[in-house]
C-alpha cells in the first residue's frame, strides 16, 4: 500500500507549522499508531520531524509490530519511531520516556469487536484508556489526546441538524450494541478525573465523527469506503438502505491537523467535535462517489423511504474548534473522495506490477 501522498503531508504541515517547536527533541507516546488515525499521526510526525529537523522521537504501542513492517516498511524503519508490542489493557510503565506529549488513539470504531463481542471492546476502551492515564502520569506526560466519538452522543434527535458538543443525550445503556458510544464515555470521564487529581496532565477530548481519505478501509461499515469499494469493482454501487439518513465527511489530512493542533493547543480539560459540517444524503454520497467514474457507475437503492419518517443524522456542530483553535474543513467533500480513489487506484496499479 502507498504511503500518504506528498500533497496530504504538505497540507498538514502548512495548517500546523507554528505548532511544532515545543516538540524539539522530546518524545511522544501514541496508542493505536497502526490504525487509519494512526498511519496519519505517523506519517505526518515522521515527514514533520524531518521536514522541521526537530530531532523529536516517537513511541507507538501496538498488537503487532510485524504488521505495521508489512503495511508500512517506510514507517517500520523510520528512526524517530520506535514500535513496542503491547496490549493497551496492560501497558506496561517499564517503557517510561519521559513522554511530554500523549496520543491515546487505540480501538477505533471500524472493529467487528463491538458486535462480536461487546464486553470486550467496552473493556478495552475502559480498562486501556485508564492504563494508558496511568503511564500518561508515571511518564510526566503534560499533553494528552483521547480520540473520542460523537457515539458518545447516542443517536441525533431528527430536529438538531448538527450536535453540539454541550448535548446531553447519550447511548442506549441496555443495549450490548451500545458498548462503543458508552465506553467512549466512559474513557472521557476518566480523563475528567484523572485531570482533577493531576492537574499537570491536561487532557483533550476530540469526538471524531466521519472521515475519508488513504487508509480508510474499504470493507468495513463505513460507508464511503463501502461505495468506493464497489465503483472500484466496477459497480453497482449498493446503498443498503433508502439513502436518506445525513452524514458529513471529513478529509484524512483535514483530520491530521486537527487532531495536532488539539493536542498542543487544545484547551485542558475540553472536548472537541471532529469532522465536516457540510451534511449529506447517503445517497448523495453514493452519487458523488459514482461521478468519480467515466461513465458514471450504477446505483442500487435497498429499498425506497418510508413516506414523513425523519431521516436519521450523524452530523457535528464543529464550531467550538473553528473559534477557539482556528481549525476549518479546507478540503471539499468531492476532491477528498476523487483523492481516496486515486489512493486506492494507484495501490492496485502497483499491487498489480508485482
């Protein structure tokens, strides 16, 4: 697979190059570093690092430290990043830096573990978040980003078209479905309490939403990467429902400079949402996706709306991170999928040559 295009990392380091000189020659600890954020959080520190010449290191807690050679041998041999086999659950403070800086962004919500086994994946956002506050702590971490949901929200009342960050609701608890959203909310409580006890660890919450962009996996439930799949095939492109229920997209390198710009200028103690604000039909997305493609590929509707029934919305107010950090969705809905596909085009042509 290709890494992330020369242009995302330029983009990502225009809209973050004042950020960077607190980083000079100190260490950054990050959890869940093989995952779509995870490639973005290292690519960008890696071509950043050098780029800057900020002699900075970065240590990345991950399952399988084989896979990431294997997916990313650029990335494996990198000498600023350091992998550790771990499981979040029982980190471990015997690799204790100090590490200034902290990214928790393991367990991401592309796992089949929420349905196959929602236990499990409650006690991993739980239990890992907890022990990667604890390493936080014994490491001297002063800054330290938890890549949230806007599952902690439940589901979007129909009439709020974009959910604020100072909405109450929350999850259905009595349903194992649930497990997710209520873990993520369970994690950003302990990062509330362990902020309390250790004021010099200030934490940010960023609720992340939707995205698209390189390493966005195709064959899970997102369903941009699902629609893009499909066109890649050659269609149809299969809208598994009646296409009525809004998202909002966000682009991968978009993504990258708000999640560093949180971590170094994120209020302590805040939660952000993440992600674009412009809305869209599934079905618009699916038409958007299909006009990438000469001709056009095919779309299949499910079945047809249910005639007055209120389309269901996951859709963010990102307003409190446009005023406080600065932050902007820059690149358009259309030109980040147009980009997800040559990313994608351009990993079969290769794959192809071999």
């Amino acid at each position: 697979m290709p890494s992330v295009p020369e242009a995302d990392l330029e983009h990502i380091l225009a809209h973050t190059r004042g950020l960077w000189e607190p980083v000079r020659g100190q260490n950054l600890f990050v959890t869940g570093g093989t995952g779509f954020f995870g490639r973005w959080i290292l690519e960008s520190f890696a071509f950043i690092n050098e780029r800057l010449a900020l002699g900075a290191h970065m240590t990345v807690l991950t399952r399988d430290p084989a896979a990431i050679a294997a997916k990313a041998p650029a990335l494996a041999a990198c000498p600023c990043i350091h992998f550790i086999r771990g499981d979040i659950r029982r980190l471990s403070p015997d690799h204790s830096g100090p590490f200034p800086f902290f990214i928790h962004a393991a367990t991401e919500s592309g796992s089949t573990l929420g349905q196959d086994d929602p236990l499990a994946m409650f006690d991993t956002i739980v239990t890992g978040t907890r022990a990667a506050l604890d390493f936080a702590v014994a490491s001297g971490a002063e800054r330290f980003l938890f890549t949230s949901s806007g599952a902690v929200y439940g589901s979007q009342p129909p009439d709020i078209t974009h959910v604020p960050e100072t909405y109450s609701g929350a999850p259905d608890c009595t349903r194992p479905a649930s497990a997710y959203g209520e873990g993520k909310r369970a994690a950003e409580l302990l990062c509330a309490c362990y902020h309390a006890r250790h004021p010099a660890l200030m934490p940010v919450i960023a609720r992340c939403f939707a995205f698209v962009g390189p390493f966005l996996p195709l064959d899970a439930h997102f369903a941009v990467g699902n629609f893009i799949s499909d066109a890649l095939r050659g269609g149809p492109i299969r809208v598994g429902g009646d296409g009525t229920p809004y998202r909002s997209y966000l682009y991968a390198a978009d993504l990258a400079v708000w999640l560093w710009t949180m971590l170094f200028r994120g209020r302590p103690g805040a939660r952000y949402n993440v992600g674009s604000r412009t809305d869209v039909t599934i079905l618009e997305l699916a038409r958007s996706v299909a006009g990438c493609f000469s001709p056009p590929i095919d779309i299949q509707v499910a079945r047809p709306p249910i005639p007055g029934a209120p389309p269901a919305r996951y859709v963010p107010e990102v307003g409190l991170a446009e005023r406080e950090l600065g932050l902007a969705c820059r690149v358009p809905l259309a030109e980040a999928i147009s980009r997800t596909i040559s990313f994608h085009q351009a990993g079969r042509a290769a794959t192809s040559k071999t």
